[in-house]
C-alpha cells in the first residue's frame, strides 16, 4: 500500500516525487517508458522562461515566475546545467510594438524584474547576428536555458535515493477506486495507493477519464526542432523569441547550455500522441522562420539532427492542477505545456502541497537535498582529469569522440539511482552519441558497455525501448 502514486517520470512527476520524498510518505512512481524523461521532457526548448507571456492571474503566470526564481539555486544543488542567459522578443514591424508593450504590462504585473522595451539597434549591440529588420525588442534579463534532460534526471535521482520507488515499462491500464483509496492496474502489477498524481502528459485526459466524468482534453501539439553544429553555438547568446501567436511562442533560435545551436519550434495540432515524426515541410519551416531573426542564418549542412516533441495542450490554455470533485484524492497535473519545464520546481512544491492536505506526514530529518552529478571529462580543467583517472582509470578511455566522453562516465550513468539501461539513457546523461556523428562511432563500444553492466545479451540493448533494437 502506498500513500502516493504519482503517474509519469517527466519533469513534472519528478519534481512532485522530489517533494513528497522530504516527508515520511511511502511514494511509488509509475512510467510506461523504461526511462525517466521519454515524453514531452525529453524534446523541448530547453528554456527557462521569464515569466512575461503567460495572461495575468493564470495558474502558467504565477508558477512560471516563482520557478524561474528557484532555478539557478536548484540547479547548484542538484548539480544540473543552468545559465541565465536573457531572452530577446523581436518585433519587426511598427504594428507589432503594441503587443511587445503588452507582454512588458503582463511580466510586470506577474512579478517578472528588469523588463524594458529596446530599440533595433540596442539589441544588435546585444546580439550582433540579429536581422535588421528587427525595429524593438522586450528584453528579459531573467530569461535562461537549462538542460532539460539534467533537469529531469536530477530531480528524479534525488527523489529516489529519498526513498521514492520508480517502477518502469509500467504503463497504466485502468484505475479503480478501492477501499482504502485507488487501484491502479499495470500489466505486471496492481498498486494500491491513498491518491494518486496524474502526470502523465498527453495522456492525462485518457487517466483522467478513468475515475471522472468531468471533461478533460488535452491536444498532442507537435513541434519539429533542428540542432546545429557547436561551430554554430556562439551565434547567438541570447534566446531570441519572435511575437506569441495563439499556438505558441513561435520559432525561437537560442543557444544550448551543451553549445550548441537550437532552431524551433513548430506548432502543429495531432491527433496520434506517438507522433514523434519530423516532416521535411516543419524543417523547412524552422528554417525560414529563424531567418527572419536572425541574419545569414547557417544552411542545413550544419544541422546534426532534428527531433520533434509533443506538447500537451489544454483546451483551455491553462494549466490543470487541481483535485478532482469527483474523485477525492485524485490529483490532475494536466496541460503542463511551456512554459512547464521553467514551473516543474513550482508545480512541485504546489501539488506537494495540495497531496499533504489530504495525506498528511511529518517532515523527514534525513532528508538528502543535494545531489552530485555525473563528472564529464569535456568540462574538467587537465589537473582535475589528471586526478580523476588516477583514482580511476576508465576516465582516460574515450568512448564518444565528438563529446570526449569516457568509459568512467558510462559506467557511472548506469550504476548510479536509476541507471540508463538504454542507448538513449546513456546519452542524456553523458552526451555520448549527441555530437557531430551522432552516435556513428560510440555507439558500439557504448552497447557492449550496458550489456556487461546489466549483465545482459548485446543483442537486448535498446535505443530507446521497446522494438528498438539496433542488432
């Protein structure tokens, strides 16, 4: 029996573990993936966003202003990749001054510090890659970029060694109410739990529906993204944003915090929430959009991939966090769309909240707030590689060239709470396949790796789950 079973490992299921585990609460957490951050968590922007576009008394305004405060401190003791770089919202035209002057009136009144309308030329002092034909700009000295990936996994990591169970490959099937609380079924295993959090993505309606006759959509809106080359990655400095449109924030061009260059993303309404696939036409479309930001913008022969991520949107256009009349102590985290990655450290502290009310513990004196992050080789100065290989030497064995990562990082990304077990596990966690080559040379000495330290056949290491064997 637990007191909590909190549906989906995303930035926001594992912010919401990560909280919980400060109090003395029995915590499962159930992914239908085998992996923390397969979803929407995986694929975004990787922005930390000020706070300036979300309407004013919306639960997006007041969780994105407060999560963007807690970032940088988060990011320090959990040991994840975080840089407040600003953020730039171009306007090109005189017609569009009047919405840059909207977005300044709602991040003032949401709180958001150090907003100020530039000219065209204050901003290319700024950013010297920026279009001419840019005529103002909103600028957002609290804007930043953060890995999304390192995000998600340190949350996750922390929640577990606080004594939060993960359960993988565990998709839910139905859910019942149950004497004590709720049953919820998954093809291995029924888990008995007080409340359950639903967090699953865009699959929180079809959850939703399984204890409530309230309606709940939610809409898988697709976005393509291209990723260029770290030639690339200097580009720009900071994320340049065009005018909001009702689908979105538009095709943003942004540095990484790995540097790299980012270009998108699209926006575009599906009705398959699988559909990952990106289209020649989207690309295309990223392209051009990002030229009108920026000038001489790289041709597709710097591009090292494309990806696509689906954003789960809600009818309404507002998050959904709230219990519901119907089902007592079933707590809906739905619609969590951007700027969600920039909430999750807030939704976590809101639901947490929320959960303790009705599920009520003391505090934990043993609570681990910290967590240490996997060494890279790539950001050590020589006398502290020097140190490292000597202790151990696997850190002098290069595996991924492109990102200079070693067989000490691997090996640490798999023994450590919630090892990677898969291809792309290995590579959130150390970068080991995400260069130039994209995974051309690493990824056979990276799969004989897993394969011993899961003590596995080499031939049942997966890319990404299941039906994606590489053998």
């Amino acid at each position: 029996m637990y007191d909590v079973v909190i549906i989906g490992a995303g930035v926001t299921g594992s912010s919401v573990a990560r909280e919980l585990s400060r109090y003395q609460l029995k915590v499962a957490v159930l992914e239908k993936e085998p992996d923390v951050c397969e979803g929407t968590s995986k694929a975004n922007s990787g922005i930390v966003h000020a706070g300036f576009d979300a309407v004013p008394g919306s639960l997006k305004a007041k969780l994105n202003v407060i999560g963007n405060k807690r970032m940088e401190a988060l990011s320090k003791q959990l040991d994840f990749p975080f840089r407040k770089n600003g953020s730039l919202i171009i306007c090109t035209e005189e017609e569009g001054k009047p919405t840059l002057e909207k977005l300044l009136k709602q991040g003032v009144e949401n709180g958001v510090e150090g907003l100020k309308i530039i000219s065209g030329d204050e901003a290319r002092k700024m950013e010297p890659a920026l279009s001419g034909d840019v005529l103002y700009a909103l600028y957002a000295p609290s804007g930043g970029i953060v890995c999304p990936f390192g995000l998600t996994i340190a949350l996750a990591e922390n929640a577990c060694v606080n004594g939060v169970d993960f359960f993988f490959d565990s998709p839910v099937k139905n859910i019942t109410k149950g004497e004590a609380g709720y049953l919820v079924e998954t093809p291995e295993k029924t888990f008995e739990a007080k409340a359950v959090v639903n967090a699953a993505g865009v699959y929180a309606d079809v959850l939703h529906h399984m204890v409530s006759k309230t309606p709940l959509k939610i809409i898988a809106r697709r976005g393509e993204y291209s990723l260029y080359d770290k030639q690339l990655g200097k580009m720009v400095d900071h994320t340049i944003f065009q005018l909001p449109s009702k689908l979105g924030k538009g095709v943003l061009v942004t540095p990484t915090v790995h540097g790299n260059l980012l270009l998108g993303p699209t926006a575009e309404d599906i009705e398959d929430k699988e559909d990952t696939a990106t289209t020649a036409k989207g690309l295309a479309l990223v392209q051009t959009k990002a030229a009108e930001s920026v000038d001489k913008m790289p041709s597709g022969r710097m591009m090292i991939t494309c990806f696509a991520g689906l954003r789960a949107h809600e009818v309404n256009d507002d998050f959904v966090i709230k219990e519901l009349e119907d089902a007592e102590n079933f707590f809906d985290v739905a619609g969590i769309e951007s700027p969600g990655l920039t909430c999750a450290p807030a939704i976590g502290e809101y639901v947490a909240e929320m959960v303790l009310k009705k599920v009520p513990a003391e505090k934990k004196d043993n609570f681990l707030e910290t967590r240490e992050g996997i060494k890279h080789i790539a950001d050590l100065s020589f006398e502290e590689r020097k140190e490292l290989i000597k202790k151990n030497p696997a850190y002098a064995v290069v595996v991924c060239r492109c990102e200079t990562v070693t067989e000490g990082e691997i090996i640490d990304a798999i023994r450590r709470p919630l090892g990677a077990k898969t291809l792309d596990g290995i590579k959130r966690r150390t970068r080991a396949g995400m260069g130039r080559c994209q995974a051309g040379f690493c990824t056979p000495k990276t799969m004989e790796l897993i394969a011993n330290e899961w003590n596995m056949p080499l031939e049942e290491v997966v890319k990404s789950g299941r039906c994606s064997h590489v053998l």
